[in-house]
C-alpha cells in the first residue's frame, strides 16, 4: 500500500467572535488558535480488517477482538438493512472469530482464535520449581472454564468499551451463542460484562504465557452479567468510580427495544473469586423514568439513539467550575419518520440532530439542546477526539467520516456515507454547541471511511489529557499538548465500513466491507491576533 500525504489540510478556527472584530484601546489582545489537521494513509500491509470490534492498548500493540470481517464473500461491511437480519444481514460468516495483536510500528500481527487461544491456557504449564507454580495450576482450569462460559465476549459484534490504565471494558454486544451460529432465532444482545488486563492478554496471544505472574494470572479475565446494561451500538464512559453506559439498543432476532438512556453502574472485582465482577446499578439518567423499557418510551425519548457520535465532554457547573460528562452529537433513528414530500407521505430513517449534554453531577443531570442542529453531516458512530481550549473556554469535537453527508435520507435509506470532517464546538460559557463541516473529504478518496472507526491514540506522544476534580478525563488539554507551528502525530483512525460507494445499500464486492486501512492524524496548532 503505497503512502501518500493528503495536498490539502483542513483550517479549524476555535474563536469566540469573528476575526473582523477589531479589539478596543482598552481591550487586550487575544490570541485566537488555529488547528490544522492532516490525515496521512499508513503504509501497512497485515492489519487485520475489522469493524465495529473491541481494542486495548499497550504501547504500540493493539488488542483487538469481536466485531466483523471480511471472508471469501466480503459479508463485513454495512448489513443489508431492507434483508432479513439474522439470516441475510448478520451473517455468522461475517463474525470475526480471532484476537489479534497488532503493532502498528512494525506492521506485525500474531492472531489466535478463540478456542485455540482457551487451548493455550488450558495446556500450560509453569515451570517447575516456581514458587507460585502451584497455585497457577490451580487457577487455569477456573480460568479457562470462566473464559468458555463467556465467549461471546471475544466474538460480538459492536460491544461498548473502554480502557482505564492496563484495563479495557467490554460490555453487551449483538450475535449469537457460539454453538447456535445457523440458528437464525438465536441472535440476541448481550448482557455480559467483562475487565480484560491488556498487557497480560496480549503476552497470551503472543505465546509469552511464560511471562505472565499469578498476579497477571487472577487479573486476566473478569466477568459478570447485568439484565440492565444490554445494549449494542453505544458507547462505555467512566467518570469518577461510575461507569456510564450510554444510549444504544436491545436488538434481537424478533424484537427492537432502545435505551433510551443513560445507565450509571459500578463494578468491582469479587473478593471471593477474582474472575467475577460485581456490579451494581443506579437510577438511569433519562426523559421517559416512567416508561423506560418500553415500546411507548421508544415512541417519545430524545435518548432513543443508537451508533451515533457519543463523546467524552467538559461542563461549568453551579459555581462556573469545569465538570465532566458526556455528549450525544447525531445518532440513529428518530421514532417519528414519516415525513411529506411533495404531498407524498414516506417512511424515512431519519437520524437525530440535536445534542443532548450528559451532566451527572448536576441536579438535573441531563439538558437537551433542541436549538442545535448538525444538519445530518456525520452522525453515525465514527472516529472522534475532543480539545480543550482556555484562551476561547471551548471544548471542541471532531468527528471524522462515517455517514451523514449533510442530505437528507431518501424512503427507507440511511443518509449517504460521507468523507467529511465536522467540529463541533461547545461554548462554556453559553452551554451551546455549534457544528461545522470544515473538509468534504478527509480522505481523499472515491471510496468511504469512518464509519464504526475508532481514534486510537498515539501512545508514543506526550498527550495530556484534562483532569478534573482529580480525575483523569479523555479531553485533550490543547494548550499543554501542542506547541506552535509544530505537527503533533495526535493518534490513528483505524478499520470500521469501507463503502465503495456513497450509498451502497448492503455489504458485498463493489458495494462495502470491513476495511483494514489506518490513517494517521496529525494536528498543528498555529495562532493569529484577534
């Protein structure tokens, strides 16, 4: 794959009035900041192709397991939306059965497949002599027995994660049992919940069993499972000690059901038994408490949202001081699509473009800015990063490709797959947001990237991250992160639907698949007086 370097580079303005304002005597002069964004093709050649999938990560090694992918038939790629889903749609052959490492500085990919990776564990043995050679061997059969019980994690399709320090956290997901792959009544979303350690995980698909401690052992594997939190198609935050699994839905072979929230729970590891988490979950933060679970929520909640952009977020609270949340920015479908075109009534799959501000520590928990508009550009899930900026008190989202291409959806159609970059800017001060498309084509390409992508940070760069009330957040401080006129290698876009044309309609050759390719994100902060 031959590496090429995008000509034109997109100009992102965080600013808090125009540029034509003219400062008064008595007015300081303000430095506006200008980040410019390319986005560079790597050359690679063994990145398996995966889309809506799990990552950890550790260093330049990448954990990645579950989603889809491509076979011999190309069935990754978009589900054929007007098909019979669990016979035509999610094909069992589409399932991606492997866990890989991938190093993305040597383009290097070790892979085991689930059961051959439980084979692994289950015939190892420590050294002998070894002080805790015993109790190791004691703990493989536990391990191996907890690892079938709960395979499904290594093999669903669009789980939520997220990783805090050597630990990533998968919950729910959308397939079948692993032994009732051809039955098409079989498919369900799941309820499990698993705490997987990256590095240890990652030794055992290497083949480096031999490295792993008795601690790295207890702290291999965790899972639990939660009637609560089933949801595929929404996104895992952690805020404090609380998980937050946000919007989604239940999706099964026979039946829809929404989130239509958002769920708080914690979780810990079991004081008795190490490969179980205990999990306990609050008062969901939603518009419908009375009828959540519901068809009747599902006709009237602003949470009704699943696979779109849900973002890590920055919010004043009471007393004017930074707190963290989350934001909804697009998603799909909206319960009312029918809609009068030409005095014809059509049923439309129309996205949400409003926003709505997650404020867990606020008495009202929630706002819903009907005000905002994104105009249907990328609002389906796809690869996105935030920046805090002090100088203009914006926190800035940029959501990269995917689908939205600012038109709206024609009968029974998603809006076109789109190449696009939108920041949307959120104002602190005003607790409004304010989207912008600022390049058609990121990509530069025919084809189309983003969607079900993930951002994956460069872990070689001095990246500081805003911490708030002594927690850590996946807010980007912009001033401490970049310096002027110099190009920082922010991170990676990686895998996701590669469409082959702007409304292909269903996966297969010439129409989409899951893609393989990684692009390298890199930003250059400049700054002009105001």
């Amino acid at each position: 794959m031959k590496r090429f370097t995008l000509g034109s580079a997109m100009l992102i303005v965080l600013t808090t009035c125009f540029l034509s304002c003219k400062p008064t005597k008595e007015e300081a002069t303000v430095l506006i900041p200008e980040y410019v964004v390319n986005v560079t093709q790597v050359t690679q050649q063994n990145a398996p192709a995966l889309q809506s999938y799990a990552h950890g990560v550790n260093g330049a090694d990448w954990l990645l397991f579950a989603g889809r992918t491509n076979r011999i038939n190309d069935d990754g790629g978009l589900h054929d939306l007007n098909a019979n889903y669990t016979n035509t749609s999610f094909l069992p052959l589409s399932y991606n059965d492997d866990i890989f490492v991938y190093n993305v500085e040597k383009d290097e990919v070790s892979a085991l497949s689930f059961n051959e990776m439980v084979s692994e564990i289950s015939s190892f043995t420590p050294a002998s002599g070894s002080t805790d050679a015993a109790a190791i061997t004691a703990l493989l059969p536990q391990i191996t027995s907890a690892l079938k019980a709960n395979g499904t994690v290594f093999r669903a399709t669009n789980p939520l994660v997220m990783q805090e320090g050597d630990y990533m956290y998968v919950v729910g997901g959308y397939g079948t049992p692993l032994d009732q792959t051809d039955n098409g009544n079989a498919y369900i979303t799941f309820n499990q919940i698993a705490k997987i350690n990256v590095p240890s995980m990652i030794n055992v698909i290497k083949g480096d069993l031999k490295s792993l401690t008795l601690a790295d052992w207890k702290s291999l594997v965790s899972f639990g499972k939660e009637s609560k939190l089933v949801s595929t198609g929404g996104e895992l935050f952690k805020i404090g000690s609380t998980f937050y699994l946000a919007g989604g839905h239940n999706f099964t072979a026979n039946s829809q059901q929404y989130v239509d929230a958002v769920y708080p729970f914690t979780m810990s590891v079991s004081a008795s038994n190490p490969l179980a988490l205990d999990i306990t979950v609050s008062a969901p933060i939603t518009d419908v408490p009375t009828t959540i679970g519901t068809p009747a929520a599902d006709a009237t909640s602003k949470f009704r949202r699943r696979d779109g952009p849900i973002v890590s977020a920055l919010y004043m609270d009471a007393n004017k001081n930074l707190t963290e949340g989350l934001a909804f920015y697009g998603g799909v479908f909206q319960p009312d699509s029918v809609v009068i075109v030409n005095k014809d009534t059509t049923s439309y799959l129309r996205a949400w473009n409003t926003a709505i501000y997650v404020t867990p520590s606020s008495s009202a928990k929630y706002t819903i800015d009907s005000d905002y508009n994104q105009k249907n550009f990328n609002v389906y899930a796809c690869a996105d990063f935030e920046l805090y900026d002090a100088a203009s008190g914006t926190v800035s989202t940029f959501l990269m490709g995917g689908i939205g291409d600012g038109t709206y959806q024609g009968p029974q159609t998603l809006s076109p797959f789109t190449n696009s970059l939108t920041q949307v800017r959120y104002d602190l001060n005003t607790g409004k947001s304010t989207p912008k498309v600022i390049d058609q084509n990121i990509f530069g390409s025919s084809s189309f990237y983003g969607a079900e992508t993930e951002f994956i940070f460069n872990s070689n760069q001095p990246i500081s991250f805003m911490t708030v009330n002594g927690d850590a957040t996946e807010v980007i401080d912009a001033d401490k992160t970049f310096q002027e006129g110099q190009g920082f290698d922010l991170g990676f876009i990686y895998g996701g639907i590669e469409a082959f044309e702007n409304t292909p309609g269903t996966f297969g050759r010439g129409k989409s698949a899951a893609s393989s390719k990684i692009w390298k994100v890199t930003v250059t902060k400049n700054t002009v007086n105001n």
